[in-house]
C-alpha cells in the first residue's frame, strides 16, 4: 500500500508567531508526524494550498478534487483545516475507485497538546480498513464524509 498526502493547510500546520495569534500556514507536518509515529507504510507528501479552511474558495476546491482524481494512487489523506472539512468532502464525493480520507486538527500539530499526530494515525488506520469512498477521520472516530458535522462547542466531530 501507498498512500499520496495532499496538505492543504489549515490548523494542523499553523504556525504561530505572536500572542496575539498572528498566524502563517507552515509546510505540511504530516511527514515529520509519520515519521514520529514510525510507520512503516510508504507515502508521499505534496502540499497543495496552504490557507485556512475559512478561505478555501470554488477554485481552491476545484485543485483539490483535481489532484486526488489525477492522483495513481488508490489510497489518498488529505490534511485540512476543520471548518470546512465537509464541505470539502462533498466536492469528492464523485472520485470513483480511491479510499479519500480528509483529517486535521484542533490544535496545531505543533502545540505539545495537539490532537494532530492522533488524528493522522487515525487516518492511516482507516486507509488501511476502508473501502472505496470519501471519510473524514477526527475526535477518534471515522465517518462517511456525508454523515459528519463539526460540533465547535464542544470541539469535536459527529455523526449528523
């Protein structure tokens, strides 16, 4: 198994500079955090768009589904940003013969409290398991890209 990783920023890969959450998306960690978590799976990583999900716009989405469509491999992780996770999902949802798997996090991967290295591992696990469809893999939990709202309040995804 292979698995090509399409980054397209969001808060996974934020960097902060200040304390006053003066922000810039970094390049993606998704790598760096494979190789901690020392899976043994091979993997690509290309970094597509670097904005948070709020700014994704028609075009941004239109890259995206592009390249997972294009893409050789059956197998496809896309880290994004949780806002608009579905709505991104929904744009693929017409990808045939390929496992989709979007994740990101609540935290930056790099803050030591993150919930990024958890999330990615979840949606490796779930590349691995799947068949062919779009998932989003958040809050410990795998759902059809269709049947998942994120709960901002309590900071977590659910079922719809």
């Amino acid at each position: 198994m292979f698995i090509q990783i399409f980054g397209t920023g969001g808060t996974l890969d934020k960097l902060y500079h200040d304390a006053l959450s003066d922000y810039q998306i970094g390049e993606p960690m998704a790598g760096e955090l494979l190789e901690q978590g020392r899976v043994s799976i091979g993997y690509a990583v290309e970094s597509l768009i670097r904005k948070d999900s709020l700014e994704l716009d028609d075009a941004d989405r239109q890259l995206i589904h592009d390249k997972v469509a294009a893409c050789p491999y059956e197998h496809v992780l896309i880290t994004h940003g949780t806002d608009t996770m579905t709505v991104t999902g929904a744009c693929l949802e017409d990808i045939q013969g390929k496992v989709i798997v979007l994740t990101g996090a609540m935290q930056p991967a790099r803050f030591r409290d993150s919930d990024a290295l958890f999330n990615l591992g979840l949606a490796v696990g779930a590349l691995n398991t799947l068949g062919h469809g779009v998932y989003i893999a958040m809050s410990g939990r795998v759902f059809p890209a269709d049947q998942v709202k994120k709960n901002r309040l309590a900071g977590r995804f659910e079922s719809t």
